[in-house]
C-alpha cells in the first residue's frame, strides 16, 4: 500500500471519529419553523431629534435584549441585521401581538406636574403658543390635561414591579422606586402638586408612557406643601389586570429605546407543525436514501454497495459540520440536506462511469487501475459542478433572508461533505475492495466491468443526434414560448414575501371545500382574501396587511365554515420589507447567471459559458412559467429551489462540456458538431443515473414532505427534468451554431 492511499484512509478515518464524537456531544441548533415559536424583524426609525443610525440599533438591541429576558423566554436569540434591523426570536411563544407589543413600544416614561384641565378637547391637537414647553393630553377618562415639562424620566426609576393589594383598594397595580436625583426630584414634584388644595386638577401627577396618560393620581392630603414624597417610591394604578401590570413593569424595567422601532416582518409557528415536518423530511430522507441506494446498488453492484456506505458517512459529515458552526437548522435547509443526498450520488455515479470507460479502452484491464483512473478523469467535471451550486449556495445566504438563508448554509454543508464523501471516502473503500484478491477475480462483481445498459445500446445505434442542430433550438423555442406564455396569461402570483401582507394556515379536523371559506371571508370584508387548501386538512388565507381585529375575523371565519382550526402558522411582511426581497431575488437570480456564466467563460471557453447561460435563462422562464400555469406562489422557497435548478443545470453543461474540451483536445480536427455528439452519447450514462438518483429524494421529498415542502420538491423535480434536457437540446446545439459563427470570421490560414 503506497501513501496516498494510506493518507487518506486516516483522514478519512480521523473526519468520521470527529464527526461522530460533534454528532453525539453537539446539539443542533433547530429554527423556529421546526422547534415553534415566534420570529419578529424590527426596524429602527428616525426621528426629529435622533437618527436611526448603528449606533442607535446597537443601543434598541440591548434594551429589547432586557425585555425579552423579563419575558422569561427560554433561549431567544436576538441578532442585529443591517444597520437598522433587529431579528428577535421566540421560542415557544405562540402570541405574537404580545410579543410584537412589548417589544415594538418606545416605552418613553415621564413624569410631569399637571396644571390644569384644558379649555377645549382641541387642545389636545396643539401645543399652547403661550406655553411653548406646555402640552395638553388626556388623562384615563378623557379629560384634557395641561401638562407641564417632564421633571423626570424613566432613566430615574431605579425599580418597576407589578403587585397585587391584598385589600382589594388598588388591585393590581406597579410600583416604581427612584434612585438618585429622582429621589430628589419626585419630592419636588409632589411637593409643588401638595401646594394646591384636594380635588383641583393642579395637585395631581401626572405618568405618561409614550405620550399616553396611564396614570395621573392626587397627590395624599397628608403630604405637606414643598415637602412632597421623601421615601423614592410610588404606585400607578389603574384598571390593570395581571398581565398588563407585568407588561408595564417590564417596560418600566427594560428602559426606554433610543428611536422607534416598527415590525416590518413577523413569523409564527406552531410546534406541532415544526414536528410534522421534522417527522416528514426524515421519512423522506430515510426512504429516498434508500430507494437511490437499491439503485445504485443494481447499477454498479459491490461499487454501488460502497457508495451508499459512504452515502452514509455524508450523512454523519454534513450534520456534524452543521453542528460544530452552529448555523441553525431551518425547514428548507432540512430539504436541502436531504437534496445534498442526491448529489452526493452524483459524484460517485462520475467516477463509476469514468472507470467504466477506462476498463473497457485497455487491453488487460484491471479494476484498480481502471477506479485510479476514473477518479483522475472525473476529478475535473466534480470540482466545476460543485464549484457551480457553490456559487448558488453563497448567492442564497448573501442576499436571501430567513428560512432560505439557512437553505443556502445546509446546501454548502452538504456540497462539501459530498465532495469529501465521493473522492475521500467513497474511493478508500473502492480502492480497498478492489485490491482484495477475491475481488480481482471476479472483476464483473465491482460493476465498472460492464459498460451498462445505456451506453451498450448507444454503441450500438450511434444516434446522430447534433446532425440537426436548429430543429432542437425551435422545438426549445417552443416549449419555451409554451411555458412562458404561462407567465403572461396567468401571471405571476408574487408570495407574501415578495408582495407584503398576511399569510395564516390553519389544519382543520377534514378537508373544508376553500369556496366557502373564501365567501365567509367576503362577507367579513376581505373579498380578495386568497384561500387555498394545504395538504388534506388545511387551509392557507393570504391578504394585505390586517389589524389585529381583522386578523381575529379571518380566525373566525375559517373555525365557523370548518368546525374548528387551529392556527399552525402565521406570517405577517411589511410592504416595504417585500419590495426590499422583491428586488433581493431579482438581483440573486441576475448575479447567479452572471457569476456561471464568468466561471464558465474562465473555466471554459466563451461560446461554452454563453451556450449554458442561455440554456439556464430557458430554466428559470420554464420553471417560472410552469408554476404559473399551476397558480401556485412564488415564494423565497421557491426562490431556493429555482437557484438550486439552476446550480443543477450548471452541473449536467459543466460534465458535457468537460468532454467535449477533452475529445477536442484527443482530435482537434474533428467536426466540432460530431464532437459534441460524441460527449453527449458518452456522458448520457452518468446523466440518466445521477437524474434517476435524484429523481428518488426529491419524489420522496415530494409525497412525504408535506404541505410545507411540496411545492419545494416539485420546482426541483420540474428543474430537474428541464436542466437535464436543456443542456443537451438547448446548451449543446447552441454551443455548435456559435462555433460555426465564430469560425466563420476566423481567417483562413496557409500551411
């Protein structure tokens, strides 16, 4: 046994027993969509007299950071997005308008000497001109109050706490202690109020929390004129009830926030569908592993048995990596690791091909030779393939938000885990196999002895299939124009992401006809309410953006027409937060086919890079049109699974013009056309394995995934289709006809 093979026996052997040891001791960390609970994206505004700037979300996120833990919510996490945004996570609150209420306030509190009742309600609306620092609120009935400059602030208040009187006098009620000058000041106060006699409005005192009286009590007849309160502490009463005593209490505690922040995006999810599809995707990566297994197992036998070990081993690799980064495990990342399955196939479906190839050129094959060879031949096309969803992988974490961003770091995970399984492991075991002497005398047992039936039946007929380059472009026109026209007779119905507005699922006890929901909610006042059913019971309903009232309607509405619905998710996107992701996605989908078609230009030649750009830009119109056609959303899942199809493609372009460059370079004299026919008859092998591959895992993803993830595997298995035939009836005629065009302009040259 020489080194190399050595070498990487024990780096494979040291990444198992690290992965195993970060699997066993590391927890991952879930997300919310599969743990429960709820996500709030908080904006911070500027105002007249202080600038949403870092420094100021620097500063809001350390004061919510104070309310959140008063809230007593077990490992919330709370992370600065921007310049001006705070991303806020719940686990395990169910109520998002609490949450969005405690945390969204200014909780702006002072305390101010009241000078009187105003003449007019319309005082209110003005500032007194003879008064300039004056102003005129009302007080718990509704009284107008002139109000005099704060004399203190919340930055006084040493303590807040919510107590119940036992007497029953007050009820609940907040106390509120001073330190330091507010000692001092709160005497002031009182004392000016305890100069004017019982009952007039000047000997109150008035609490303003973010310009709302919330309490404005007398000050106690016992009190002495400029004596005033001496012991720092005070009640605020009013009609509390516990939770609100304790709301106020925190808010008092947790300060107040430098600038107001608004909810620009809001997400609830129930854990009982956080489980569901924890459950589902298991199943699906279970079964879909092991119907590709069976396959390539009957494929390439012994080698086929081997590479589903090392399927395995992918498995343990890519969660311990996710682990020991701590990224969070998010629904469409759970899909794309299960996604990663299949490419980690397609790697070893490469080399296996390759080394096919190699036994069946030599005249005294062996299979060891012939696995170190495919492994050389196929290192090229894995590494430019990967390399492609590499860049799909880094576009979605960039420029995507959420649940796709954590789709984005799973995908990455798991191409670099792939690779490691297919080229380390995959061929250590391969290598150790084909050494064995029983092995070595039985070569047709490893599966790479054979050349398959595919590539049997195409030695023999020898199909011509690049001899009519146009007749394949007009018939991708076509199914272009077909898809496409989807798109503008149907139009493109835009996600709540994308648009802005309100989505809430509910599972219902059976199947509810979404008619009759729909007319429920026109009658409520919400005639273009868009509801649709979610797997076998459920409902989606999405709107514009609703209040709290209307969003109680909606509830009611849908529990009264099907006899009961537990919401299980609800998704609320400000307007100005879906234009942001609208544009996001547009500039991700521009910078992924920028980017392939410069690494395709660098790696290749322009005419190859320009053929596989335009053939990707056919993907992502078909996929698009498709889904318009069937009237489902365009969503940021969507958004990941359209970015995937298109690292996908990129992949089966890369492989064929791979070899393509490399029988060019065997016969540089050769018609470029029946070059590429040649690369298209003997890569076809590997594409129709790698698809049937990934067909599995995305058919299980799809039947099994549930309501959450089915439209995800569908745009996959639409895109897989669609890649697979646009690079060899859109990509490869292309490539020949800009060839012919290049060549033609080329001087001819004398001997």
């Amino acid at each position: 046994m020489n080194r190399s093979p050595r070498v990487r026996a024990l780096l494979a052997l040291a990444v198992l027993a690290v992965s195993l040891y970060i699997a066993v001791t590391v927890p991952v960390r879930l997300g919310l969509d599969l743990r429960g609970g709820t996500q709030i994206v908080l904006e911070t505004r500027s105002t007249a007299t202080a600038e949403a700037d870092s420094e100021a979300t620097d500063r809001s996120l350390e004061v919510l950071r104070g309310r959140v833990d008063a809230l007593g919510v077990a490992e919330p996490t709370l992370v600065r997005s921007g310049e001006n945004r705070i991303v806020v996570e719940l686990p395990g609150v169910q109520d998002p308008k609490k949450a969005a209420d405690v945390l969204g306030r200014t909780a702006q509190l002072t305390f101010h000497q009241v000078l009187g009742t105003a003449d007019t309600a319309d005082d209110s609306a003005r500032p007194r001109p003879e008064r300039p620092r004056e102003r005129v609120l009302p007080d718990e009935s509704g009284t107008p109050l002139r109000l005099g400059a704060a004399a203190l602030t919340g930055e006084h208040v040493k303590q807040a706490a919510a107590r119940f009187d036992q007497q029953g006098a007050t009820g609940w009620h907040v106390t509120v202690g001073f330190e330091g000058t507010g000692r001092d000041g709160w005497a002031r106060l009182t004392g000016e109020a305890a100069c004017h006699a019982a009952g007039d409005p000047a000997r109150r005192v008035a609490i303003v929390l973010d310009d709302k009286v919330i309490s404005s009590p007398q000050v106690d007849p016992s009190v002495g004129c400029r004596a005033g309160i001496r012991d720092g502490a005070t009640r605020i009463t009013g009609s509390f009830g516990p939770e609100e005593a304790r709301e106020l209490s925190l808010l008092i505690n947790g300060g107040a926030l430098p600038v107001p922040v608004e909810t620009v995006e809001q997400r609830t999810v129930g854990p009982t569908l956080g489980a569901e599809a924890i459950a589902a995707s298991a199943w699906a990566a279970a079964i879909g592993t092991a119907l590709t297994s069976l396959f390539i197992i009957a494929v390439y036998r012994l080698l086929g048995g081997l590479a589903a070990l090392a399927l395995a081993c992918y498995g343990l690799v890519s969660y311990a990596a996710l682990a020991a980064l701590g990224a969070t495990l998010t629904l469409p990342g759970l899909a794309g690791f299960v996604l990663a399955i299949g490419m980690a196939v397609d790697a070893n479906v490469l080399v296996f091909e390759r080394a096919r190839e190699e036994y069946a050129a030599r005249r005294r094959p062996s299979t060891r030779s012939a696995l170190a060879a495919g492994f050389r031949n196929a290192f090229s096309a894995i590494a430019d393939s990967n390399v492609t969803t590499l860049i799909a992988a880094a576009l979605l974490f960039f420029l995507a938000s959420g649940p796709v961003r954590g789709f984005g770091v799973t995908l990455g995970i798991g191409v670099l885990a792939a690779m490691f399984s297919a080229l380390v492991i995959s061929r250590v075991l391969a290598e150790f196999a084909a050494s064995r002497p029983s092995v070595r005398r039985r070569p047709r047992l490893t599966g790479i002895a054979t050349t398959g039936v595919v590539r049997d039946r195409l030695v023999r007929r020898a199909p011509q299939l690049m001899r009519r380059s146009l007749r394949w472009l007009a018939t991708s026109a076509a199914v272009l124009v077909l898809a496409g026209s989807g798109i503008a007779v149907r139009g493109v119905d835009l996600g709540v992401e994308f648009t802005g507005g309100r989505l809430i699922e509910y599972a219902t006890a059976g199947p509810v006809d979404p008619d009759r929901v729909r007319t429920a909610l026109a009658d409520a006042g919400l005639p273009r309410a868009v509801v649709q059913s979610s797997g076998e019971a459920g409902l989606t309903v999405r709107t514009g953006t609703l209040t709290v009232a209307e969003a109680a309607e909606v509830t009611g509405a849908v529990d009264d027409v099907a006899g009961g619905a537990d919401k299980v998710r609800d998704e609320l996107i400000g307007p100005s937060l879906g234009k942001e992701l609208r544009q996001g996605a547009l500039i991700a989908l521009a910078v992924a086919l920028g980017a392939q078609l410069v690494y395709l230009t660098v790696r290749f030649r322009w005419v190859f890079g320009t053929a596989a750009v335009v053939a990707l830009a056919q993907d992502v119109v078909i996929l698009v049109g498709v889904f318009a056609w069937l009237g489902k959303p365009l969503d940021g899942v969507f958004l990941a699974a359209l970015l995937t199809v298109v690292g996908y493609s990129v992949n089966d372009s890369v492989v064929l013009f791979d070899r393509v460059r490399e029988l060019a370079r065997k016969a540089p004299r050769a018609p470029f056309a029946g070059t590429v026919n040649q690369a298209i008859l003997q890569t076809l092998p590997r594409t129709v394995n790698t698809g049937m591959g990934a067909a599995f895992i995305l058919t299980a993803l799809a039947v099994l995934g549930g309501s959450s993830l089915t439209d995800f595997a569908l745009a996959l298995l639409i895109g897989l289709a669609v890649g697979t035939c646009s690079s060899v009836f859109t990509a490869a005629p292309l490539a020949i006809r800009l060839h012919r065009r290049t060549a033609r302009r080329k001087p001819s040259r004398r001997p």
